[in-house]
C-alpha cells in the first residue's frame, strides 16, 4: 500500500484530556484543555498551550498559577462544557467541588482522580496561543487511585481526544512494560 499525505493539520493521537484551572477576575476559572504535556524531570514541569484570547490564559498571566486536573471517563459530559462555556461570561466554578493545595490561584477540581498545581515559570507567545510551562508544586489524589504507591491508570480511568475528529476516547488495555520489553531487540544489535 502507498502512504498518502493528509495535510498540515495532524494531531498526535491521543491527546491527554485535561481541564486545567486558574483564577480570571477574581474567581475560578477551567477549561477544557488536551495540548499538554511534561517537559523537563527536574524540576517537574508541565507544558500548556492556550489561545492569547480565553479567559483561561489571561488569568494565567494575571494570576501567575494553574492547575491540571485529570478527568476520569465518566467525566466526558462535565470536560466538555468547559470547552463550550467561555470564563469571560459564565461563572464555570459551580460544576465542581473545588479545593486548594499550597497555591492559591490554582483550584484543584475534587472529582477529578487526578489534580496537579502548577507555579508559572515561563511563557512562550506563538501567533495564535501562548505556551505556558509551570512547575508542579503538588499533586492530589486520594488512596483509592493508588497501587504499590503509584498512580493506576486503571483505577484513574483517564480520557483522551482525538483530533481533528474531536472524540473523546476511554483508555485501552495495558500491552507492554516501557523500558523493558525493548530489551530481547536491543541484545539483538551486532557490536
């Protein structure tokens, strides 16, 4: 079979589903948001990409503070709205129950498996979005998400997005051990 080119407007599959939060005017704000994703080891740092226009990332600027809070599955109706619903018109706090680790201006969502706070370190302006990359200053969870002392990504049930077909995705079956299974084909190599 040949390959063919699809175009300039491809997206890597899947993209995290998050909604990451923020203070705008005073009060918490979210959206939803799936470009992110780690940039650095250590310090732990977070990279987020949001349009120059939301109301997310003037608060982000403003505030100098954000959150990522990993939805479960089950979420998908509530991650969504946050998407249709614009912070500069509707006050998006009251679909969740909201707490606050060590920032003050990052709100962590309680039903969310998964939430992160993040300190602004840096800031990249792009022509259309700016790319903000935070420190992560805590992360909450609760025991039942936990095995052997590590995130289960079983138990958390985290979503993804597809785009540019704009799906929601639940997360498949484990099929391997990263850094690991490589191994057999990396003694293999001729020296």
């Amino acid at each position: 079979m040949s390959r063919i080119n699809i175009g300039n407007n491809a997206f890597i599959l899947p993209e995290p589903q998050s909604i990451v939060g923020t203070h705008y005017n005073g009060k918490a704000n979210f959206m939803a948001l799936a470009w992110l994703t780690r940039v650095n080891y250590q310090p732990c740092l977070f990279a987020i990409t949001v349009n120059k226009n939301h109301a997310t990332g003037l608060g982000i600027v403003e505030s100098g503070e954000f959150s990522i809070n990993i939805p479960h599955e089950g979420m998908h109706r509530e991650t969504d709205v946050m998407g249709l619903l614009s912070g500069k018109r509707v006050d998006k706090s009251q679909f969740f129950d909201l707490h606050y680790g060590e920032l003050k201006k990052a709100p962590l969502i309680r039903e969310c498996p998964i939430a992160m706070e993040c300190k602004l370190v840096k800031t990249v302006e792009l022509d259309t979005n700016i790319m903000f990359i935070g420190e992560l200053m805590g992360t909450w969870t609760e025991e039942k998400y936990m095995t052997d002392g590590y995130i289960d990504i079983e138990k958390v049930k985290p979503m993804t997005l597809s785009m540019p077909d704009n799906h929601y995705w639940a997360i498949g079956r484990k099929i391997g051990k990263a850094w690991h299974d490589g191994k057999e084909l990396k003694d293999r190599l001729k020296k």
